[in-house]
C-alpha cells in the first residue's frame, strides 16, 4: 500500500526591501511555477503562503537557489490552531481553502 502525501502549509517570508519590484515579480513566478508547491498566495510583499508535500527545508532549499543571497529568506510550517492575525479576506479565504478556520479579524466578521 502507498502512502500519499499530505501537503502543508509553509509561510515565506523574505526581505522586499532588498529587491527591486521586478525581482519581486519574478520570484513571484518562481513560486507559482515551482513544482514543490502545490498553491499560494502573498497577502502583501514579503509574505507567500504556500501549500506543499514537502518540507520546509526542501523549500527553503529551492528558494535559497533561487534568490540573491543579499535577501534573507525564512520558511516556517503554519500549524491549524497556531496562528491568528489580521488579513484581508482574500488570504481568509485562501487558507479557508487549505483547511484553517479564520482565528482573526476580516471584513466579513
């Protein structure tokens, strides 16, 4: 019997401030054609949530091949019942999408 994989949830986060708006772009296209993730969605520059079967290393990974090393990176699984916050509600509904509950404040509330 073969097990399948579960994706998860990873935030990105990575310093903006070190890229130019057309690196943002197209790291942008990076993640949305990289094949270790399976959706995404960047609520403001920065940040990408990303959904994925493999590990935050693995990301990281790919990331770090990626992008300049003057932009530091950070990846971190995001755990149902482990977060809150105040987004819009475009990333509510994405990660409605994925199976978390709204833990903070949207307009919908």
């Amino acid at each position: 019997m073969t097990e399948t994989a579960v994706d998860n949830s990873f935030l990105i986060s990575f310093d903006a401030s070190k890229m130019n708006p057309s690196e943002i772009e197209s790291f942008l296209t990076f993640i949305k054609y990289n094949r270790l993730i399976s959706d995404w969605h960047s609520p403001f520059i920065g940040c990408i949530i990303v959904n994925s079967n493999n590990d935050a290393q693995e990301i990281a990974d790919a990331v770090n091949d990626y992008i300049d090393e003057a932009v530091s990176i950070y990846v971190s699984e995001v755990v149902e019942g482990r977060n809150a916050g105040y987004l819009p509600p475009e990333t509510w509904k994405f990660l409605k999408k994925l199976g978390f509950r709204s833990h903070g404040k949207t307009e919908e509330q």
